[in-house]
C-alpha cells in the first residue's frame, strides 16, 4: 500500500478483464489493487512535452494542389501510418 491514505472506490470492469487481472496479479504474487494501481501510475504519469503530436499534414504540391507523386492512391489510413513511423523514428532519437 501507497504511503498515502488509501481511498475506498467502485470501478465496472469487463468480466473477462477481471479474470485475467486475477490471475497475472496472483501469478506476481501480489494484489488486484496493487496491480491496478501500478497500471493507473503508468497511465497518468506526465509525458514529455516534445512527445506531443501535431496535425497531420498531408504530401501537396505546390505544381498542382493535388498529392504529391507517389501519395495519390494512397487511402489516408494508410498515410496515418506513414506519419505513425515517422513520428516512432523521430522519439527513437528522442532525448528529454
């Protein structure tokens, strides 16, 4: 338990992810809240502020308007994906 006084709450939670909380929580020998806390902790804990990502801006020439070569049949899923490895590579030289 945390240093600080503990506070009593009521949390839903999918069977099936309770279940499996259980389990990895009684595997490590330790308790659900415990377990719960640890994974709230990660959650909440502050960023880096240059981790933030900005609005994707699309490939347009300047030619025509349009996409730039090689972007035209793309559908924008799969640019959000281009723009998600290009964001990973730049916080791989990431250094807060």
């Amino acid at each position: 338990m945390s240093r600080h006084m503990a506070e009593r709450t009521t949390v839903r939670l999918p069977e099936e992810l309770l279940r499996r909380a259980k389990r990895k929580a009684a595997a490590e020998g330790r308790t659900l809240t415990s377990l719960i806390e640890d994974g709230l902790r990660l959650l909440v804990r502050e960023k880096p502020k240059a981790a933030k990502r900005g609005r994707i801006v699309l490939p347009v020439s300047s030619a025509t308007g349009g996409p730039m070569p090689g972007f035209e049949n793309l559908k924008f899923s799969e640019i959000q994906e281009l723009d998600d490895l290009e964001y990973v590579e730049r916080m791989k030289h990431f250094k807060p």
